[in-house]
C-alpha cells in the first residue's frame, strides 16, 4: 500500500538535503518523486484538500477555504476522515455547511487524486495514495493545557501553529523539531477572526436566547475532570445566578462534554443536564447553551468565568475581564504556561471565591489588561486576519507536494525567514 510523505522521511532534521543522494538507494521512493516532479511541473491548479475529522475541526476549516475561493489558480476540496453519508453530517451552521457540501468530495476519490497539500484540525486515519504535503492547523487556540503538541508536529511537514512564542516554546522542549524536514508558521487561529473583526451582534445573541441586553457572565470549561464542570458540576452557575440577578449568566462547555464519548460518563452528563435544566426554571436569568461557536457568547459575555480551556485566550481578544479556575490538582505543561493565564485573570481555586473574584474582575478591568494582551500575544500571530495569512501561506507554497521537491527548499526559506507577525 503506497502512503503519505510523512511516512518516508528520513529521521535527522538536519541533514543534507541533495535530492539525489537522498533517494539513490530508495528506488520506490525515487519513482515517487519523478512523478511529484512531473505533477508539479504541469498542474494546472495547486490541489488543496480539507479533511473533516468532526464540526469543530471544518468550523476551523471554513475561513480558510472561503479565503482560498478567490483565487482561481487554487483547486479546493474537502473531505472526511473515513466514509460517512455526507447527508447525515451535521455542522454548526447553514453556511458551513453550504460550504462543505460545495467542495465535498468522497474519502475514495479523495484518496486516489493527487494533491499538493492536505490540511487536518486532527490526527486521522486518512492519508493519500501520493505524495502530498500534510498540513496541520490547530482546532483549539491553545497548547501546553492538553500535552505539548511535539506528537502532532511529528506527522506533519508543514504545522501551522499560534504564534512565534508557541514555535520558541516547542523549540526549546524539542531541539530540532523543525528544521530542513518540517517548518512551522505562526498562523494564529483562523476561526477567531470573525470574533475579532466584530462581526457578531451582542443585542443580537441575547435576543436569540431570549435575554436583555444587559451585563452577562459566560462560564464556560474544559471537557477533562480537572474542568469546572468536571470538577464543579453546577455550582459556578448556582452561585453566579443567585449572587448576579440582575445579570444575565450563561453556561456552555467543551462540545466533547454533550457528545457520547469514552472520556464523559453518560450518567454524569444525563445529571448535569438535569441540573441546568433546574436552575433555568429557578432563575430567570440563566441560560444553558451547547455549541461549537462559542465566539457569539463571548462577544456577547462582559466577564469570562474560565479554566484551562483554550477559550480563556479567545476572550482575550475581546480585552475584558477574566476569572480563572485555578484548579489545584490541575498542571499545565511549563509553570511559564500557567502563569499566562493567572497573569491573564482573576484566578479563584475554591467555590467560596468564585463571587469575590467575579466582582473585583468587573469592578476593575483594567487591572489585569497587561496579562491579557500577553495572552494575546502568546496565542495569536496575526489576530483577525489569520484566515487570510494562512491561505496566502498555502497559495505561496504553491506546486510542491514533497520535501523531496526541489522547491521544498523555497517553503523552508519561507518558514525561516517569516516577518514578526
């Protein structure tokens, strides 16, 4: 079975990299590149492929496919992960999905096309029957809360990660992670944009869910058991309802946190759904919301209540204030990572905080404004234009489907020599 790139390269980073001596005693792999060479030299279009691993990873798809629509030299496709029935797939809105079933192209026929690039939000048990360049870009503004990243990098040549401080960071705990094989882009996160670029309508959102337009505290939280739903259930929101009558308090979570998965036992999930549904008829004021597009709260929200949960750093684009769940039995990878975000928030670690903590957050934002756009810095490279940066990253790399191309040089001079962002 022929397979991706990725599974032939050679294991030193830095190595020298004369296309000939390289292949001269992989004589498959050799025949291979002859053909990407020849693919390269006549393709009409740059082939790109999206592949859908679920609907958070296409909704981080989808502002990079719009941007990449408006250049005819550019062919685009998406693609899911493993066979379904494109009719039961379900995304968080009409357009998405208006937009995926437009590019859709079957996992069969995807497979045994040639692209110059694929693009995944997760690792996935796709892979070409060519050679193609394997793009990733993240599906979470967030690293060193759910392990380092350096497993992913390693799969793919080409990572597209936050920002700079993300690529330092994976530099300094992985030597020679990147180098002449695999290259990173501070991209920033591309579904972020619109939330940036103001787009939504706080009235608008409220009204939707039937509420004033009015001071509003969202909680959100983080599917693992150190979360605040894990690890709190329903208690921030009972607090906050009662202590905040006058304000609107609104409850979401991690999608992994509604679906059936391995990870949230189903009597916990069926409980805390209970719960909410209780509170919603005590309290007036509360709401309970499941959704992927969180960015619409958060335009909506005046004080974020957080945890590890890389929506923290979304907020920030917005520069209002935060309160963090300093979870004690919680560790992210580097004490430097946490202290972005206490650096970031009004960090509270038991429930009898939690109140305290929301009226000092409201009733001094600016108190913690430098920590927010450190947080900002940390996370985000080109903040409201990500979508753009990365499809004209993709259509700069252009006609190269190998890092055995002669022209793979060229994507590695690119990643060297990229502009502070």
């Amino acid at each position: 079975m022929l397979m991706g790139a990725g599974h032939n390269l050679p294991r030193d980073q830095n190595m020298p990299f004369p296309v000939l001596r390289t292949l001269r005693h992989r004589p498959l792999t050799a025949a291979r590149t002859l053909f990407d060479l020849a693919f390269e030299q006549f393709a009409r279009h740059t082939r790109v492929l999206f592949v859908m691993s679920d609907a958070y990873g296409f909704a981080c798809q989808a502002p990079v496919i719009r941007e990449l629509r408006q250049f005819p030299d550019l062919e685009v496709k998406v693609t899911t992960d493993k066979p379904r029935d494109p009719k039961t797939i379900e995304l968080e809105n009409a357009a998405d999905s208006a937009l995926f079933h437009e590019h859709y192209l079957s996992p069969s026929r995807a497979r045994f096309t040639k692209w110059h690039m694929v693009v995944d939000t997760h690792i996935n048990g796709f892979y070409p029957a060519f050679n193609a360049l394997r793009v990733y870009m993240h599906h979470g503004p967030g690293y060193g809360n759910t392990g380092n990243k350096n497993a992913v990098a390693e799969r793919y040549e080409i990572f597209c990660g936050l920002s700079e401080m993300e690529r330092d960071w994976l530099n300094k705990l992985y030597p020679g992670l990147f180098g002449q094989l695999r290259v990173f882009f501070p991209v920033g996160f591309p579904k972020s944009d619109a939330l940036y670029q103001k787009r939504f309508d706080r009235g608008d959102v409220l009204s939707k869910l039937n509420l004033p337009n009015r001071t509003t505290i969202l909680i959100t939280s983080h599917w693992q058991k150190q979360g605040i739903l894990r690890y709190l259930s329903d208690g921030p929101l009972r607090k906050l309802a009662l202590a905040f009558p006058d304000y609107n308090i609104i409850q979401t979570g991690h999608p992994w946190l509604w679906q059936n998965n391995h990870n949230i036992p189903e009597e916990w999930r069926k409980d805390l759904l209970n719960q909410f549904e209780e509170l919603g008829r005590r309290y007036g004021n509360v709401r309970f919301v499941q959704t992927s597009n969180v960015e619409t709260l958060l335009c909506a929200a005046d004080l974020l209540v957080g945890d590890s949960s890389s929506v923290m750093t979304t907020y920030s684009l917005m520069d209002r204030p935060i309160v963090f769940f300093d979870n004690p039995s919680y560790q992210f990878a580097t004490p430097e990572l946490k202290q972005i975000f206490m650096n970031a928030s009004h960090p509270f670690s038991r429930m009898g905080d939690l109140v305290c903590a929301a009226r000092e957050a409201l009733s001094n934002p600016e108190i913690k404004a430098e920590g927010r756009a450190q947080m900002r810095s940390a996370f985000y490279a080109h903040e409201g234009r990500s979508a753009a940066y990365m499809a004209g990253l993709i259509r700069s790399i252009g006609h190269v489907s190998s890092v055995y191309s002669p022209a793979w040089n060229e994507v590695v001079e690119l990643a060297n020599n990229q502009p502070k962002a």
